[in-house]
C-alpha cells in the first residue's frame, strides 16, 4: 500500500505508553492528525512498563539477553533521543559517558562467562574495556574498592519519569484520548466502547493488553528509588553475580535507581521483601554509602513479553502491531519507531531524522 509522503493522514494509536507516545510525537511532527487511545486515567497514570524503568541505555550490556538486532535498534536509539528530547517542551536528564560491569572478586568467574559471551555476540568494534583499579577510583569514586570493572563506551541513561511526561505533553496534531481503553484492533480501525473509529493507519502498542491478538504475556520487575545525598555516582553500574543481576542508575539531583528483578508474575501487588533485601543488599556491597540512603519509592509493573523475549513488528495495509519489548523498552523505542514507520509510511515520513542536532 503506497502512502504519498505528502498526503497528511488520520493516524489511530492503541495504547499511550512509551511507544505510544514516541509515535504521537513522530507522527505530528511529520504533520499527520494523531488519536492515541487508553485506559489510563491521565498522562500521569503510572499503569505503562515505560514509567517503571531505571532508563539504562546499554546496547552492549542488553547482548547478555538479547540478540544483535536489539544492539543495532540501541545503538540506534543513542543517535534518536538528543533529537527528541530537543523537540520536548520541558527539560530531560540524559547522558551518555558509559556504563560499568563490576563483580566481586569471588564471582569473577561468572563475570568471565558474561564477558565472554557479549565478546562473543558483539559485532567488531564493541567491546568491554577492563578498567584498572586506579582508573575506576577517578571514574567511580563511590564504588567499593576492590572490585573486577569493565567499561562501556558511549552506553548512557535518559530519566524515564520526565520523558514520560514530556512525550504526553498538549502538541498540534494529537489528541489524548484517557479512559479510553481499545477492545480490538484491525487495519484502518479501532473497535472502542463507544463504536469504531476509522484511521488511514493503525498502530497496536497495548503491551499486555494485546491480548489475545499477540501471545504476550507480563514480567514483573521491581526498582526502588533512594535519596542518597553526597554519593557521588556519575553513570550506570551493573553488577555481575551468578545469581542475578543489580544496576544502579543516578538520577539527579541526589536518586540512585536500583533495580534488576525479572520474575515470571503478572502480580502488580507491591515490591517483595525478598527482592528488597537482595537488592539492596547488592547495591550496597558496591557502594557502601548507600547504608545511609532513604528509600523514597518502590515500584512493581509487567513488561510485555512475546514467547522469545524479543520485539516484533508486525506489518499489514493499514495496521501495524509493535510488542515484546520485554527489559529492553528505553533502550530501543526510537529507533524500533523509527523501523516501524519506514517500513508502514515509507523513509520520506521520518521527521526525526531533520531535526537540528
């Protein structure tokens, strides 16, 4: 189906999480008319995985569990978000000066394996640089001495909670439709409470509420947010344990996020005790200054997640279905946007491409 790219289109959105929110904006910056559809009671509702995310931008990282064509949509998406975040109305943290892979002395050996298969599963050119201890102490000074490091360039973290908002802010072009939640999708159509609403173009990005049209199913994951003033931690850190996985993520002025849980639940009940004490406990075995930080938020939500744990896109007339973004959702989202349009609306519908750097 030829779509002329100078022909300004009727464009419906299921869902208003991040994807939904990175289309609406994509879309109405190319000058099409955008009515995005959910349940949700407002642009603050914290029911999308989007808001209950750390925002590690770790495409090296993420090979662990992913596959090269999530690398390539990450490496991808560093490029995309200084040019989105600069059409944003208000201000939104983002850096890019690396991330870290720690481990303890006693788990050097499962850190070997995961380096080994990332080196493995790496394209050329993308590695892990082992950071000596004398290094790490100017790069980390909060991090406990001592510890097995690697660093990786140009990996970085967007504040989630202020692109959130940013995305959903008032824009020509969009119409936000809350507690509006979508029965069904087809090509060109919407099936809504009210009756069905027709659009030249349908775009399915429900998450969990796909179902049963996709075989996606909900991974609880649970972070906390600490108030730790004086920790001075400059960009992400992973540690690597034979067990699970911790990151910490600084947000300014004075937050470290930390999470990691991935547990096969849909339970959206508030965090376990266990994953509280493991956690934590993780993050403070690497920095000790966290022993004196404040836990001011925890959070639980599901990740939508195909059989797999990889994204899809899926492409017919009229409609196209993106999901599966399972941990991978910050990371990705602008440029799996970018391949879903280039493939539904053809290259010349890419406004964020001519975006002043």
């Amino acid at each position: 189906m030829n779509i002329p790219a100078t022909r300004p289109l009727r464009i419906g959105i299921a869902g208003a999480g991040l994807l939904g929110r990175l289309l609406a904006f994509t879309l109405a910056r190319a000058g099409h008319r955008v009515d995005v559809h959910d349940p949700a009671e407002g642009p603050e509702a914290r029911g999308a995985a989007g808001w209950t995310a750390a925002g590690m931008l770790s495409p090296l990282a993420e090979l662990e569990t992913a596959d090269e064509q999530v690398f390539r949509w990450g490496l991808r998406s560093i490029e995309l978000w200084p040019r989105i975040l600069g059409g944003l109305c208000a201000p939104v943290e983002f850096r890019c000066d690396g991330s870290l892979l720690v481990a303890h002395r006693e788990d050097l050996g499962a850190a070997r394996r995961v380096l080994d298969l990332l080196a493995h599963k790496a394209p050329p050119g993308h590695g892990a640089l082992p950071t000596p201890a004398a290094e790490l102490a100017l790069l980390e000074p909060a991090l406990r001495n001592g510890l097995h490091a690697w660093l990786l360039p140009g990996e970085g973290r967007i504040h989630t909670v202020q692109a959130m908002a940013a995305l959903a802010a008032p824009r020509p072009g969009v119409e936000w439709h809350w507690r509006s939640p979508v029965e069904a999708v087809e090509a060109g159509r919407l099936r809504l409470r009210q009756g069905p609403a027709d659009f030249d173009w349908v775009f399915d990005v429900r998450g969990v509420g796909a179902r049963p049209q996709l075989p996606v199913r909900g991974v609880r994951g649970e972070i906390f947010w600490l108030q730790a003033p004086g920790v001075d931690l400059r960009r992400p850190v992973r540690l690597m344990h034979a067990r699970y996985r911790v990151y910490l993520v600084p947000r300014a002025p004075d937050l470290v996020v930390v999470g990691a849980s991935e547990i096969e639940s849909e339970d959206r009940s508030p965090v376990s005790v266990r994953s509280t004490v493991e956690l934590l406990a993780a993050a403070h075995s690497i920095v000790p200054a966290l022993a004196e930080a404040r836990i001011v938020h925890t959070e639980t939500n599901l990740r939508p997640s195909l059989p797999d744990n990889l994204p899809r896109i899926d492409t017919q007339p009229g409609l196209v279905r993106i999901n599966g973004l399972f941990r991978h959702g910050w990371l990705i989202a602008p440029g799996l946007v970018e391949t879903a349009l280039e493939a539904a609306l053809g290259a010349a519908q890419r406004p964020v491409q001519e975006m002043p750097r």
